[in-house]
C-alpha cells in the first residue's frame, strides 16, 4: 500500500506546527513515524545531471532532505530517534556546516557520514524538538547548490 503523506509550508518564522508534531510523535512503540523537510523549490527547474552522473557519482542528491524518524521499539528492541540528511556536499559535508557555523549538537551521536547516503545521526532521549527542526532549517540552506527563498515544504505520513 503507498503511503499517503501531508505537506505543509514551513519557513524560519512558522516552525511551531513542524515543533508540535515532532513532540507528538517522540516514540510510536508499533511502527516510525517520519518527518521529511525539503526546500520549496520546483524540481523541474534542477538539472540534475546524466543518469550515468547519477549511477557513478559519488555525491547524493541534488536537493537535499533532513528526515526525522521517531523512535519506536522493533523486534522488542528500543530504537531511538535519529535524524538523516541526504546532500550533493560529498565527503566535505561536516566541513561544510562547521564553516557556516551550523552545529551538530554533541549530545547528538553520528552514526553515518556517506557522501551518497548522506549523515545519519542517533538523537538523544531527551533531545529538544525545536533544535531538530532548526537544524533542518540552517543545515538544508548551506548544503544547497542552488538559490531559494528559505521557504520549505515539511512532508509527514497521514495515519
């Protein structure tokens, strides 16, 4: 069965709903529950590259996405929350957000760096929604190679 989602615009001054949701999703004990942020942008207007650039290339997609997954138990072991960045950076991605002076928490746990696969990073348990999607809304600008007007669209499954 496809996955139904709901979108919603998101920008720097509206992160309350996005905030809201999170915190009413900190753990699903049956299954996860997701929350993709990407950059209103239309994809028609992106070149993208060969599909030859996009089998052998090292780097992941042209049109970064920070996802949000809750933590939930699989299997009767506890998963914890974990968020993941895909990005056209390559290996210099944390270079990258160091130098824009975008911070990846130390409470936070990175679990994968991967040029094509992106960052995946372990939450904490007692970790600050509001960060979360801040992050999100720094990290997607700089790791961007294309101009836009910091508008979002915040993407999450419909139940």
């Amino acid at each position: 069965m496809k996955t139904r989602y709901k979108s919603i615009q998101l920008s720097e001054n509206t992160i309350a709903a996005a905030v809201a949701l999170i915190n009413n999703h900190l753990y699903e004990p049956d299954s996860i529950f997701w929350v993709n942020i990407e950059p209103d942008v239309d994809e028609q207007n992106i070149h993208t590259g060969s599909i030859l650039w996009k089998a052998f290339s090292s780097r992941g997609p042209m049109i970064p996405k920070f996802t949000w997954v809750s933590a939930s138990t699989s299997r009767g072991n506890y998963q914890p929350a974990q968020v993941g960045l895909t990005h056209p950076t390559g290996n210099a991605v944390l270079g990258r957000l160091k130098d824009f002076k975008v911070e990846v928490p130390k409470q936070w746990v990175l679990q994968q760096d991967h040029p094509k696969r992106g960052l995946v990073i372990q939450l904490p348990d007692d970790y600050d929604a509001k960060n979360v999607i801040e992050f999100a809304l720094h990290a997607i600008p700089v790791l961007s190679p294309f101009e836009f007007n910091k508008q979002f669209i915040l993407q999450y499954p419909i139940q």
